[in-house]
C-alpha cells in the first residue's frame, strides 16, 4: 500500500512523489490509498482527476473523501451556498476554471456547472463513491480525524471525519490512524513564514508518527512534494 493525501491538484509533486517512493501503477502488487484533498490551490486538477480515475477504474486505488472533495461535490449537485467562500479562502476558483474551462468572472455558476458536467460526465458519480474512511488491518485511513474516546467510531457523522484534526485525539485501542488535513509542518511548528521553515528544516514536513497515529500532510504548495507512506502485508 503506498498513501498519499492533501495533492490540491499538484500533478507534478503527486507523481514525482510517487515514483521517489517506487509506486508503480503497472505494478498488480501497488495499490494506492488516497486520504483527501485532491483539488484546489494547484494548477492541475484535471490531470490529478484523470490519473486517479484511471486507477480507481482498474480497483488500484482507494479513495477516501476529504473536505475539498465535498466543495465540488456540493458544486456538482448544485449547492452553490459556499462557493464564494472557497473561492476566497480555498482556491476554489482554480478547481472550477480548470474543470469547466470557463473563466469564472465572465460565468454565471449554473453556466460553469453545466460546462463542468458536459466535459466530465463521470466525476459526480466519482466522488460520491469516496469512502469515508477505510478500515485495513490495524490500520484505519481517514483524512481528518478518528476518535478514539467514541465506542462507535464508525458512526462518526461525515463533517467530523474530513473537518476536524487528528493530532490531538486519544489514540484508538489496538488501531493506527493514518490521516492527512493538518499539515505536519504546522504540527511542528507554530511559525507563519513556511516558506522560510521549509528551507530552513524541510523534516518538519516529512510524516509525523505520533501514538496510535501516522501523520502524512506534507503542506505541498510550500513543499512541493507529497508525502508517501508505505505499508506492507497488513
């Protein structure tokens, strides 16, 4: 199993990332588990779609929904409520110019919708079949959070699984969560210029391993990389 998570449509950094850590997707014994995150921010969405789409198509990848993931899921089903927001604070805006092909300023939403679902008449479907969590083994994939304090972790409602942070939690008896969502950078440490930590000490962006937890957002538009976590025979 190789996982990745928090890619925020950086091509490049996923597939450079991916071969550093010897994944290869021809590779029958390879399979990916992706945590979340895969749009925004970034300049390449439609390439990270169709690469992972390829994989989940031929069942080697698994992919696990993330707070992003949810911004053009509600899109796609016409809740437009948000948008402006994520436009602002998410890079939102990125994601629908990129998969409509429409300038945004020049569209109504409705238009960008229509455009987004006549050019990718499968990513609704897509993204709905996202898990919200995959439970392997000893292992447990999540993107935002498990809680180790709730008997029926299972039941734990959608919202909490992608919006709220691992790290602090009580680790779950007898069970590894592996999460993204709080970037490790941010975990170590509590400076604003990341940018300057990153040259500075870029380990503050490598997996964190905590009890019970395997921290794997390595913050890729300052970094440029994602993380890679490799798991055998579990």
């Amino acid at each position: 199993y190789f996982v990745i998570s928090d890619i925020h449509s950086h091509y490049e950094a996923m597939i450079s990332s991916l071969e550093n850590a010897g994944y290869n997707q021809h590779n029958s014994g390879h399979h990916l588990i992706v945590l979340g995150d895969l749009f925004d921010r970034g300049e390449n969405a439609v390439k990270v779609y169709k690469f992972l789409h390829t994989l989940t198509d031929t069942n080697k990848a698994t992919m696990i929904i993330g707070n992003h993931d949810l911004f053009l899921l509600d899109f796609l089903d016409k809740r437009f409520d948000k948008v402006y927001f994520n436009i602002k604070h998410n890079g939102f805006d990125k994601t629908l110019k990129q998969f409509s092909g429409l300038n945004i300023n020049n569209h109504d939403f409705e238009e960008i919708h229509q455009a987004i679902m006549r050019d990718f008449p499968k990513l609704k479907k897509w993204l709905n079949e996202f898990l919200p969590f995959l439970e392997v083994g000893k292992y447990i994939f999540v993107h935002g959070w498990i809680d180790g304090t709730k008997q029926n972790w299972k039941k734990t409602p959608l919202y909490e699984l992608v919006w709220n942070r691992e790290v602090n939690l009580q680790p779950l008896k007898d069970k590894i969560v592996v999460a993204g969502h709080h970037r490790t950078a941010t975990i170590r440490s509590d400076r604003k210029d990341y940018i300057q930590l990153y040259k500075d000490h870029p380990d503050k962006f490598d997996i964190l391993y905590k009890e019970g937890k395997i921290l794997i957002d390595r913050f890729v538009e300052i970094s440029k990389s994602i993380n890679v976590l490799i798991l055998d025979n579990i």
